[in-house]
C-alpha cells in the first residue's frame, strides 16, 4: 500500500495520547461516582461496569484510526481486466475493391462495417488505419480519437494492384512505433534490432485485421509478411471480401474478372494464429467484427481506497456511539 499525502499519517501519533487522556478522564468520573455513591446518587447505568465499558470507545478508536489513515490518501495495487490493445484496420485499396459482388461495393462496404466497429471500442483501444495496393503506407496512427479514426476510413478509395505483403509490413511498422517508448522519438536514426521470435498469437495488444479479396500481384511474398508478423506474435486476422463467383471490372477499357482468393488469406491467418472470415455480403461483414476477438488484458493499477477506509471509520464511530448510549446512557 501507498500514500498520496504520507505525513497525514503523523496525526496517529495523537491516538495514543487520546487514549491516554480517556483513561485519565474515566479514571476521574469513577471516582467521583464512587464520591456521590454515600450521598443518594443513583446507581451507574446497567452495563456500565466490566469490559462493556471498553467495548465502544475500542470502536471509536478503530474509526479514528482509519479515518486519519483515510488523510494519508491510501492507494493499493489491484488487477483490474480491461479491454485495450492496439488495432490495425488494414484495408487493401486495389483497383478490385470496386466490384460490386458485395453491395454496394467490397469498398464501401468494408467501409461501413469498419466504422461501426470503431464506433463500438471503448476508449483504451487504440485504432490505426492502414491502406495498401502496390504500396502501404499508414493512413492514421492508432488513436482513440474515434471521429479521426472514421475520416480516415471515409478518405478511402480504390486506386491499383495489390501487395498484401506490403499491407502487412506497414501495419507491423504501425504498431512498433506506436508501443515504442516516446522518449525514444518517433522516428529513429539507426534501425532498432530485429526481436528475438516469440510464439505466433502471443503479442496479446496488438491486433491486424486484413480486408482484402486476396488477390495478391504484386511482390514481395506476403506468406514471408505473414512469417514476419508471426514471429512478433502478432496475430492476423483475414477478412476475405467478395465472392467466389466474382465479378467483372472495366480497367482502362479492358473487361476483368475479379474473385475472392480464399486460400491465400487462409495461409496468412493460420500463420499468425489467427482466424479467417468469409464476407459475401454486408451482414457477414458485420458479423466479422462481431467476432473479433476483444483482448481482455490485466494489468495492476494503483487505485486510491480513501473512500473505503473513510466509510469503515465512519461506521466505527456510530456503532460505537450507539454502544455506548444503549449501554451507559452517554456518549464515550
């Protein structure tokens, strides 16, 4: 247990002198009781002799007590469960996300569910939004600021090929930076070391989710991204959006047919252990964020009990003031 103001707790040295002058004070009252006894005086209360008559200035001493302690502010350490953690909405911006196999189109669509989702986090969940075609690069850093996060989604747009490894890789560097210390900067001058590998799924506070249609054409290899990210422990899960059927796009005049490519999305989630989710229409997608899974991370805090031990002596002093009425007809 810790203090906030701890030479409040000096005023303890006061009980012992309080005690002191209790005894002294009683000590007088009984003699002059005892004085009156051969003139009339009626007799002490019931009760009043023995060890009742400790009973209740014991309780107004135990209240006393906890109600300086109380001054001192006291704080204790407790593990409070609490979702938080980091999530990284990587969304494949490719000239594909136009097909309208999921209405209104993969885009929009993934768009409106991704903003439902953020606007359901609570506040110690930070959200980045990563958007990835030939390139990736970081459209906001993780925040919590929820009106920032969903502008940054409505600014979305499909432009040309696809690099999921590059979604990947940016999304690996948006997390980095934002559980880097702050005192370290932002930016470094020199790389920092690569991290020794852990067990995949074990970076508990930190989480990617991957929307694409899986169709992947441009380099590097987005299994060895996969790898990359496993070997941090960060987990991955795939959101494969579209259908197997597909469906046909006008590129610069030319007819193309774009389908869902299931196998590989499946590759990259079961690499990262993490999980993969179909969505071949507005509902499953939906669904999907539903199912993501909340990191419930606990986490010791030091929580202020000034409360809790200001109710106890307050409770203290009125069970021992109502003994002391019942029983010797005055307050101790």
């Amino acid at each position: 247990m810790a203090f906030a103001w701890p030479a409040m707790l000096a005023l303890l040295l006061l009980i012992p002198v309080g005690v002191w002058l209790y005894l002294l004070l009683d000590r007088r009252r009984r003699r002059r009781v005892a004085g009156l006894g051969s003139m009339g005086a009626p007799p002490p209360a019931r009760g009043s002799g023995g060890i009742r008559r400790f009973v209740s200035p014991a309780f107004v001493l135990v209240g006393m007590t906890f109600l300086v302690v109380a001054l001192a502010r006291p704080q204790a350490e407790v593990n409070l469960p609490r979702v938080e953690g980091t999530v990284i909405l990587a969304f494949d911006v490719s000239g594909s996300m136009a097909a309208d196999d999921l209405k209104p189109t993969r885009m929009e669509a993934a768009k409106a569910a991704a903003r439902a989702f953020v606007e359901r986090q609570p506040p110690s969940v930070l959200i980045g939004v990563v958007a990835f075609s030939e390139s990736g690069f970081s459209v906001q850093v993780p925040t919590n600021d929820q009106a920032t996060v969903v502008a940054a989604i409505n600014r979305l747009a499909p432009t040309r090929g696809t690099s999921l490894a590059r979604g990947i890789l940016t999304s690996l560097e948006t997390i980095a930076a934002a559980e880097a210390d702050p005192a370290e900067g932002y930016y470094t001058q020199s790389p920092a070391p690569e991290p020794a590998p852990v067990p995949p799924g074990s970076h508990n506070s930190a989480l990617i989710v991957l929307l694409s249609d899986g169709e992947n054409t441009s380099s590097p290899d987005p299994l060895e991204a996969a790898k990359a990210a496993a070997d941090r422990g960060i987990r991955i899960d795939t959101v494969g959006l579209g259908t197997e059927a597909g469906a046909i796009l006008n590129v610069e005049g030319f007819r193309v047919h774009s389908q869902l490519d299931e196998s590989l999305l499946r590759q990259i989630s079961q690499t990262t252990a993490g999980a993969y989710y179909s969505a071949a229409s507005p509902s499953d997608l939906e669904a999907v964020y539903d199912n993501v899974e909340a990191r419930l991370v606990i986490r010791p805090e030091m929580i202020e009990i000034t409360s809790i031990l200001a109710g106890a002596g307050l409770l203290a002093l009125v069970i021992g003031g109502l003994s002391s009425l019942l029983w010797v007809g005055r307050l101790p």
